[in-house]
C-alpha cells in the first residue's frame, strides 16, 4: 500500500503537494532520492519537490542523504596499508556506485539550492510590491486628509502640516531608472492625479 504513495497521479498539483507534506520523514526522502536524477525524474513531482511548501524538506533529505553515504564511505574505507591491488572487488564496486550516489545527490542538492534562491528573490519582490503599496496607501490617505483641510478651509494643525511634510521627504524609487520620486509627486502623477 505505502509503494503505491509513491506513484501519485501528478494531475492535481496541491493534491501532489499536500500528498507530499503527508509522508513520513523515510517516505519523503525516498520520493526525493528517486527523483535526484534528472534523466529518472517524474518532472511533475520533482517540480512539487521544489515548491516553497516542501523545499526546505527536500533539501534536508538530499542533505542528510550525503551526510549519510559520506559516513557509510569512511566507516567501509579499508585499512591504509592495504594497497590498491588488495582490494576485493566487491568493494571497489561498492565503492563505485557510492561515490556515483553521492555526485547524483549533490547535484540534485545543487538543483535545490538554485531554486531557493529564486523562490526568496520572488519572496522579496513580493514584499517590496507589497511595502510600496502599503505606502502608496498611506500616501493616498494624507494626501485625501490635506485636501479635506483645504476644502473645509480650516487651519491645520502642526500634526497636520507634520504629516504632510512626509508626502515631499519620503522618496522612492520610480521609473525605469529608479528615479528617487516624492510621494507628493508619485500621488499627484502616478497614483492620483489630484492638487496636492
């Protein structure tokens, strides 16, 4: 029944993803090692392997797959003053297909790392996008308070003069060369074309 977990129709993504979060630490590391080759690979479940809901696990599994061979390689290294020649076959064999083991890991390691920079660039546009419209906002909202003093024509007040004196401080970046713009300028050109 558990083998069968391993062949997931990779129809449904997040069904693929969750499937994957639900396994045990064994199980996913199994699903992982099966797909550290690229010319084995199932490419829906690598691609799931490498969403952000289950990097950090497929990292630590191809992690402590290469931390467990490099361990097997040292305990199983013969004594040092057998020569080369003395050594059995089945050994040299082993050892063959340990070092292949530990080059296909690492490189499938090295596929993980690639991606989790990427994902964690994509974090940090989103957040900036994020930032600057949460100031877009806030700069909407003093430049719309500004605008009711004057119409209402009352006398601001030093908090009030304060607060707009942001909309001319506070710059960001603008434009294709990220021209330091004021967000007076931002809200009266770019966001909303007003009098402020």
């Amino acid at each position: 029944m558990k083998e069968n977990r391993f062949l997931v129709a990779t129809v449904d993504y997040d069904l693929l993803v969750q499937t994957l979060d639900s396994f045990s630490d064994q199980e996913f590391e199994q699903v992982v090692l099966i797909n550290a080759a690229q010319h084995k690979r199932n490419t829906a479940m690598w691609e799931a392997l490498l969403s952000p809901q289950v990097i950090e696990r497929t990292h630590s599994a191809l992690a402590i797959a290469i931390q467990r061979n490099s361990a097997a390689m040292s305990a199983r290294r013969p004594d040092e003053a057998a020569g080369e020649s003395q050594l059995d076959a089945a050994y040299k064999t082993w050892r063959r297909s340990a070092v292949s083991f530990g080059n296909l890991v690492q490189g499938a390691l090295q596929e993980v790392k690639q991606k989790r920079k990427q994902i964690l660039r994509e974090a940090d546009l989103r957040a900036a996008e994020r930032y600057r419209q949460h100031i877009r906002d806030i700069a909407l909202a003093i430049a719309d308070h500004q605008n009711a003093i004057a119409e209402a024509g009352a006398t601001p007040s030093p908090h009030d003069l304060k607060l707009w004196e942001y909309l001319d401080t506070v710059r960001l970046p603008h434009g294709p060369d990220s021209t330091p713009t004021s967000l007076r300028d931002l809200v009266a050109s770019v966001w909303y074309p007003s009098s402020v």
